[in-house]
C-alpha cells in the first residue's frame, strides 16, 4: 500500500493518449478514487470481513448507562464481526476479561445469551444491565472487531489503502471515466470489462481467503 491518489491520477491518464488531465480536475478524480474504494471496502466486509479487519478498544465509558459511539473512536467503521469486553471496573456479576459480547437485534434479545449488546447509528449499548448494574460495577471498555472504512481523500499526495497488487481496481474505472467525459463510450465500454475482470478476480480472492478459515457446516462464506 505505496501508491498515492496522484499515482493513481496518472496512470489512468496514460491509459488513453487522448486523455486531457488538464479537462478532469483532480479534487474529481480524489472523489471518484475514494467512491472507488470505499465501495470495495463495503463489498469486501460483506465477503470476508476478516480481509481487511482491524482490532480497536475503545475510549473508556464512565457510566453504565453510556454507550461508545463508533463514529468517533475509532471511526470508520464498516462491518462488526465481534465484540469483547477487555476493561471493567469492580466485579460485574458474569463478566469476565476478554468475554465474547452476543450482537443482538432487539427484536429479538432472548436468542442470545448474556453479555449482550446492540447497534445503533454506529453506536454500541449494553442490552438491560448485561454489560454492568452500576457506575461501580460495569464495562468501561469494549474491543470492537471490524472492516474499516477509508476515508475520503482529501489531498493528491495521501496514499490509498487498497493493496498494491489489487491497484488496477481504482485506475482502470478512473480511465473509464475520463473516457465517459470525452464521449468515447467504445473505450469506456472496453474498459470496465476489463475492471469487471479484475473485480471477479480480487472477489475471488478474497473468498477464498475466507474458505480457509472453519466456519458452521453448510455455511459458505458470501460471494461463492
């Protein structure tokens, strides 16, 4: 993960001697880069959201009724695949370091065992007084296990997330692009079939990666 958004910029501008990067705007082109791969990010959480995953404990919370808002610690914030309590003050009653916390809908609370929690607008709550029953006996700190998000890039020079190998995925439809603003469709239409191309492939990848790793019997990881 060396390249930057200028990179990027470039090297679809060559993909066409009648490429004019004086016509397409850069702060264009870092929108489209960022739309690009923050969509990759989102599909890739849902395939395999261990691919990209990330560890992060959050801030410590000082009441129980609190909840850790996602939004801003840690941010960016795709898919959740677990979350564990890792700091408590006092001796809540069943908790214990590093308990696995049950994500539950609250539609339907009773078909998991305590701790249990749930999601709102990116924010985690303790379900009824799972996670604590007071200020003095409570989980203070959680460990949320998830796929990130990239953030929007704002400057040419920033380097983006996505894997060196996998960089064609952002350059090609940034080429297509350029090509769709010049009215060229035959080269636009070219171009993303060679992107769906390498889309197949990195999807396949990334499956694949999940096959691996054990999982329910007759459960398959998604995009197989």
């Amino acid at each position: 993960m060396s390249t930057t958004a200028q990179q990027c910029f470039d090297r679809a501008v060559i993909r066409s001697s009648l490429n004019n990067e004086d016509l397409f705007p850069i702060d264009d082109a870092l929108a489209y880069l960022s739309s690009y791969e923050q969509q990759l990010y989102a599909i890739v959480g849902q395939a395999n959201p261990d691919y990209f995953g990330v560890e992060v404990e959050t801030a410590a919370r000082t009441a129980y009724l609190d909840y850790w808002d996602l939004n801003s610690d840690p941010g960016n914030v795709g898919i959740i695949t677990a979350i564990k309590c890792t700091t408590l003050v006092g001796t809540p009653p069943g908790l214990l370091l590093n308990r696995d916390c049950n994500i539950v809908n609250l539609r339907y609370p009773d078909f998991a065992l305590a701790p249990r929690v749930y999601l709102r607008d990116n924010k985690v709550y303790g379900y009824l007084t799972d996670l604590g029953s007071a200020d003095t006996d409570m989980v203070t700190k959680v460990t949320i296990y998830y796929s990130p998000i990239p953030t929007q890039l704002a400057t040419a020079s920033q380097t983006v997330t996505i894997p060196d190998t996998w960089i064609s995925l952002l350059i090609t439809p940034l080429a297509a692009i350029m090509a769709l603003a010049d009215q060229r469709p035959d080269d636009y239409k070219i171009l993303m079939e060679e992107y769906n191309r390498e889309y197949q492939s990195f999807l396949g990848f990334v499956v694949a990666h999940a096959a691996s790793t054990y999982q329910p019997m007759g459960i398959a990881p998604q995009g197989v």
